[in-house]
C-alpha cells in the first residue's frame, strides 16, 4: 500500500532528482495552475501552455527552493506570474486577441445555465456573464489577480495574501477596491 508523500517529502525527494516525484507534483497540482492560468487568460491553450511553463520552471528551480512558502503558494505564483507575463505579451502582439479568446472559452470557467431555459434567457445570461469578465478585465492587475483567487479559485485571504507576497489587509483592500470598481462598471447594465 503506497502513501502518497506530503509536498515537503515531495519537495525534498524532488531536490533529490527522483522522476516520479515529479510526476506525483505534476499529477497533484497541475489541474489547480491550469485553473489559476485559465482564470487569468480565459484560453485552454495559453493556459496550459502556461501550465507547462510553470513545470518546467519547477523542475529547473527546483534545487533552489527553501519552503518558506508553502508548495502550493510557490506553485500559485509561478501561474500567476506566468500567465500575467503571457497576456502581456499577448496584448503587446494582438490587442483584440484577449478580447477574443474570451469569447468561447468562458462556459468552461463559468458555470452555465441549465439548457432548459428559453434561448434568449440562455442568451442574457450569456451576455451577463461576458459583461462581467469584461469588468473583471478592466480591474488594475493586482485587483484583477486578487479577485480571480479568491472567487474563481476560492483561496483563503491568507492564501491570497501568499501568493501576492503581501498581508492580509492588503488583500482585503484589493477585493474591495475591486468590487466597488465592478459594481461601478457594471451599474449601467444592472438597470
């Protein structure tokens, strides 16, 4: 019967080169840093490109982290960073090309309606839920990275705070500015 190690047993069977611990962390945390990447990109295929590039980032850094941050924290801010990194560079390239991804990509990271409603109320509540990812696009980076965490990847403030290298009331501040700045962009449509 195999026990299945902790991410400090794996952190350090990790430093040691062993392949299957690498295959244990991939197995363990690649669906939680393709769901932060594809929160913060909103397509499958940059977010598990970014997916990939946070791996490869782990296993080629590997040696040199010292766990005073949890695995999953670190592992948090490689996604976050790298996905930020890639939507910058994608905007830098195709200004429009955020702008459509979004598009067809959003019934994957929202949850859709029951198919039994009538088509244009499926319609509206398409059309409110692209209304609000484009509010949540419009957020400052922090606001925008913050609000992503805690209500697509429902992560505790101390968690948010982790990944963000900040506090917890630094946190809290970021989810606020960026509801009143939501409730701002999206009061005209509430009417």
């Amino acid at each position: 019967m195999s026990c299945s190690p902790t991410d400090a047993e794996l952190v350090a069977q990790l430093q040691a080169g062993n392949a299957t611990a690498f295959r244990t962390l991939v197995e363990r945390y690649q669906a939680p840093v393709y769901r932060t990447a594809l929160s913060l990109l909103r397509s499958p295929e940059e977010a598990e490109d970014v997916a990939q590039e946070v791996f490869v980032e782990v296993y080629q850094t590997i040696a040199r982290f010292r766990s005073e941050a949890a695995l999953s924290t670190w592992l948090y801010r490689l996604a976050t960073s790298q996905a930020l990194k890639q939507r910058r560079k994608a905007r830098t390239k195709k200004r429009f090309a955020f702008l459509t991804t979004l598009l067809g990509t959003h019934h994957e990271v929202l949850h859709e309606q029951p198919d039994y409603r009538h088509p244009l109320a499926l319609l509206e509540g398409q059309q409110q839920q692209q209304q609000l990812l484009d509010a949540i696009a419009r957020l400052p980076e922090s606001q925008q990275v913050a609000f992503t965490l805690r209500h697509e990847q429902e992560l505790s403030y101390e968690e948010i705070a982790a990944v963000l290298d900040t506090s917890r009331p630094a946190v809290e501040s970021l989810l606020f500015r960026a509801r009143q700045s939501l409730r701002k962009f999206l009061h005209p449509h509430l009417a």
